[in-house]
C-alpha cells in the first residue's frame, strides 16, 4: 500500500480539520481535492453506515454556478434531461455528454432560481466545458465554482441528527428537493439526496468559515445517535448500485449503456448538445449496459482497473468496481456487459489480475 | 500519514508495473492517473537525479490532440503566446488562459504537422475546454486524447542512457525540439525537455502495449549508468523554479502575475480567448508576481496549504510550495508577493500551519 503524497493542489476542505481529527485512514482524490475513503475500516464504516448516522466530507462534489439570463439555456443545452418541467428547489440527477453523446459528467443540478443553478460535479472538471460553450456561444451567463462545499449526512437516523441541528421542518423535504435553513446567519440549501441508499441529506455549505461549527455542531448533536465521521463506502455503493464517473463510466460511454436512458428525453430536451447523436442511439439502443454482476469464491482483490468478463474465451464485457459484501456473503460488482450475454441469469467469468478466473452471475438488480 | 485508496478511476499507467516492482513508496493524483512522488525517499531520489539518471513514468501529462484543418486557428485561440513562427518539430512551453485572463493550464504545445498538435497538459481537464471551444465557434478539428504516455529520461546522464537505446543521433536534439525515432516498429516522438533542471529527454510512447518494454530496455541498458526508478522530485523542482499548476498558480492568476509574461504576446497572437483582458495586464502590470523566497530555520512541514506571508502585521502573499533543499541547507519556496514587497533582499516573515512565524527572504532568482 502506497501513501498519498500531499500539496496544495491536491486541495483540503473546510471540514479537513474535523476529518483528521476523526482519525482518517484513507484518501482518495476527487475534482482535485481530498476525499476520505476510510475511517476505521472499510467493513467497519459499512455496518456503521447502515445503523446509525455519519457526516461525510464531500466538499470535492464541487459546484459550478450558471448564473444570469440565459443560465437555462445553457443548462439545457449541457444534458438530454428535459429540464422545462424543474422548479426552484428541486434536484435533477443530469447525463453531461459532448457532441456525440460520449458521458462527461453525471452531476446532480440544483435549481436555485429561473437564472440560477449549481451543479453538484462528479469526478471532472466540467467547469471547464460550461465555460467553454458559454464562450463558444457568447452567453449572457457567469460561469464559476463558488464557495460551496457540501457536507452529508447519511444513514437511517439522519433525520433524527438533522432535525436536532435544523429544527423538525428538515424532515419534510422530499427526496431530491432542497429547502433553505439558517446556520449561524447564513441560508444554506439542504437537500434529501447522498451517495447512499441508507437515507439522508446533503447540506450545501456556501463560506468556507462556517465548515468546522457546523462539522462540530452536527457531531455534538450526534452523540446519542452514535454519530461519526464517514465518506462514501464502497461496499455500500456498490451493493447499491450507484455508478462512479471514472470507474463505471468514462467519455466513451452513452448515457444509454450506463442504464440512463430514462434521463434521456431526446426529442423534447431541444438545444441539447449532443442530441442527434443520442437519437440514434435512442432509437437502436444500446449493445451493451451496465449490469450487477456477483462474482463467486473468496473476497476479491481491489478493483483498480477494468477486469474482463468472459463466456468461454470470449471476452464479453468488463468490471468496473467490485468488492466482498458482509450482509450478502458474496463479491458485488458493477460491470458493462454486452446485448448477447447480459440477461439476468446468465453465467459468466472474470478474469482476476493475476489471471485466474471466477464463476459470475449477471443478476437482475442491485443488491438493496 | 493516510494512505491512497487505489480505484479504476485514479488510472494506472502503461509503466505501472515497473513502478510497482521498483517499490513506488507515495503517489500523488494528476489528470485522474498515478503519478509516482518517491521511491527511496525525497532526499535520496534528489541526490541520485542530480548525479545519474532516472526513469519517469509521466504518462498523467496527457495529451489533449488537435487534427484537421483548423487545429492551427485552435490552438491560437488557446494561448497568447504568438504561433505564428513555431515550426513542426518544436515544443512551445503556452499559458492557456479564459476569457478573464485565468490560467486553465500550463501545457507544452508539440507540433507535429500544420495541421496536427499534441497539447501535453497539467493536471486539469483541458480537453474539456478545447472541446468546448471547438464546438462552440464550429471548427472543422478532432479533439480527443490519444494513447500517448509520456516517459521521462532525466539528470546528467540521460545523453548517454538514451543514445544506448536510440543511436547518437538523440544526442542532437535541440532544446524543446523533437525528434522521431523507432522503438519496436514504432515511431515514437522524442524531445529534450521534461520537469527538472538536470536535463534529459521526454519520450511520447505511442501505444500503451511498448510501455513496459521500453521501461525494462531503459532499465536494462542503464544498468552502469545506476539507473534508477524517479519521479518529480520536490526538491529539485523547487531549487528550479519549475512552477506547478494548482500548486503554485490557479485560475485565480494571470500569466503575468506567474512571471509568464514573456510567453503573451498578446498585440500578434490574434485570435487568442483572453486577449483584451491581457492586454490590460500587460499594459498596466501586474500587482503581484511569483518570487523565489528563502525560509529561515529548520525544515519546515509538508506545504498542501497557502501559508501566508507577513510584512510585520500586513498580509503582502502566500507560499504555495516550500521544502528543505540538503545542497542549499535552507528552505526553500515558490510564493506570490505583492509589488509592494517583490523586490530581491525584502526582509519578509511566513506564518506556518502550527501558528509560528519564520523569517523569510525575498531571493534574486531560484537556486539552480
């Protein structure tokens, strides 16, 4: 195992001093900047998570701001999702893809305002693209990453910790709405939404300075709740089923072999980049997918590049993530599979990187 | 010391193995890929580089490839610094800037045709950018990244380590030139330059399948020249004054403000995004610029956030990178100081991470 080597570039967070002090074992690194991987144990974290409560660090889902007339436009132009049904205060989960519809960003918009949104960024400088149709285009729109880092709270007793910070009204936010609460004089938008299926709520802290308090807060109010630091868990995620930009998809992916088709509303999402491309594919679909795929035998390795799947040796698609899951005894993982071997049921093998081969399954859903 | 939690999404490299087995202690993160930081220790890698000869795997300074009719108008568009006299066969060290002035990065540009460049890139996704540009004004250009890892020869005896693998007549390439030579039926891209003051040679391997057997053929043919497993050495690159993009400059600066302004020709390079917020700059100068500064004492701690410098009470900048150098016996550090304070021999302070302050100096150059 290898240490990370640290510097500015590699940028801390406003809660970095809470994470440290909470004993982080791990990083990875995330729109350049620290995300905590571990804590006290990657199966320890995952039973935690899946009991009680934590706080994650997810200041590196980092937002780029659209803002001025003609922010829609631009948004709309950035995903095939049609937008003209979103209100202020929702959340839509939105494919980025390039003009041939190639994936180059799966973020989360927010919609602040008819002229105002973030989008809460996976793994890849998308500000970079924003700004370059803007320019492109010569849009009336400011295009920057504000001051907002947004700080998580997850598991099944989030709404109980939430509500001792925020008061009870925190509570009635719907799944991926957001509502406006006041920490120490600032407003800040709080969605129900996470990198988890265990429930919870992502604050979107805007300044910096009010980080740590609020990190302390959440943790004081936490005690009888079990409350601790945590980070988005790989076992959890891939039980779940919830896709990594980088890891399950890159730009040489359609939102359609990702399983996004449905956020793909081609023909009425008018503007979109990227669009004639992805009628094409709308209309032939896609030859191969995104699949759940349980691979037999013992714990396996680290997945840290893609393993190829194969029906006899016939390479047939590849893994992604993959990792031993405590509660269901088996190797999850998440996997591309192509048209002719993807039904549920069907038996495969993965190819380890030492070169041995494990019987796997294609399943027909996730593991939650 | 947390250790780097290995995914898919942080890509090995064509040269990884060999970095593995020569016993790769730290990594950082660069353009989403591994990039090796020390195998024996700093200290030792810093002394070797600089009396024999290294072998680093930079495959993370990805290309960003420009083909087709107008890739020439792109890449002008890019970078204020004048393309007009640069002939195929030369490297061009460009700031490419937005809209404002801000650098988005720090590339080599390497012209392989009239209507063919690569864009060797710093650690941010460019490739969006220029992509997003491409689109936007409708030019007639490919824009992707291609199989292309770069492989790094440095220090003294890199002249002799290369000629044993490609002939002598690699001993003639000229400084940020390039030739091309053949390598296992490939042509490969070889030029003299790379990130240390040591000299040496950075060879665009062309197909990630001849990675690791040019990596063992180098290894094997340095065997009397005590070739050895490197990276870039945080020392070295300090002494040097090589600056690091997200390190030592942001989009929050303008070249000028980098001491980049002898690469703006911002009244010939026509077409060039930014070039009225540049030429404002270049007419009034900028109020802040990156000095080499001297830091008294004992060896100062690991630099992953701006430190501020004080000139009594006032805040005049921030160091952005700072080490201690064994040949030089001092610290030493790349910051930013206000012109109020810029000049050689200002008596300054630095405020580290613990609360305490250092003096500090303000040096003539960097100490190579």
């Amino acid at each position: 195992m290898a240490l990370i080597s640290l510097s500015r570039r590699l940028r801390r967070t406003p809660f970095s001093e809470g994470v440290e002090a909470a004993g982080v074992k791990g990083y990875t690194v995330y729109n350049h900047m620290l995300l905590p991987t571990v804590f006290h144990s990657i199966e320890d974290d995952y039973h935690h998570l899946k009991r009680a409560v934590q706080v994650w660090d997810v200041a590196c889902e980092r937002q780029v701001e659209l803002r001025g007339p003609d922010a829609g436009r631009l948004m709309q132009m950035l995903t095939p999702r049609d937008l003209r049904g979103m209100l202020p205060g929702q959340c839509y989960y939105v494919p980025i893809v390039d003009e041939t519809g190639g994936m180059l960003n799966d973020p989360v918009a927010v919609k602040l305002a008819e002229d105002r949104w973030w989008v809460s960024i996976a793994d890849s400088d998308l500000l970079y693209w924003v700004k370059g149709l803007a320019y492109g285009f010569r849009l009336d729109v400011l295009v920057d990453e504000p001051d907002v880092s947004p700080l998580a709270v997850q598991g099944p007793k989030s709404d109980d910790l939430m509500a001792a910070v925020f008061g009870d009204k925190v509570r009635d936010i719907r799944f991926f709405r957001f509502g406006m609460f006041e920490f120490l004089g600032h407003q800040l938008a709080i969605a129900r939404s996470g990198y988890s299926k265990q429930g919870g709520f992502e604050i979107y802290v805007e300044g910096s300075e009010i980080g740590m308090p609020l990190w302390n807060v959440l943790m004081e109010a936490g005690r009888d709740l079990d409350v601790r630091a945590g980070c988005p868990n790989l076992i959890e995620r891939i039980e779940s089923g919830l896709l990594s930009y980088g890891n399950d998809m890159t730009d040489e992916n359609t939102p359609h072999e990702c399983g996004l088709g449905r956020f793909c509303n081609t023909h009425t999402a008018i503007g979109c980049v990227g669009r004639d491309a992805l009628l094409r594919v709308a209309q032939e679909g896609p030859v191969r997918q995104i699949r759940s795929i349980e691979i037999d035998g013992p714990a396996v390795p680290a997945c840290d590049q893609l393993w190829q799947i194969r029906a006899g040796e016939q390479v047939v698609g590849r893994v992604s993530s993959a990792t031993w899951s405590p509660d269901f005894q088996t190797n999850v993982a998440i996997g591309m599979v192509r048209m002719t071997h993807w039904n549920p049921g069907t038996e495969l093998a993965v190819e380890l990187p030492d070169g041995s081969r494990r019987d796997a399954l294609v399943k027909e859903g996730f593991w939650n």
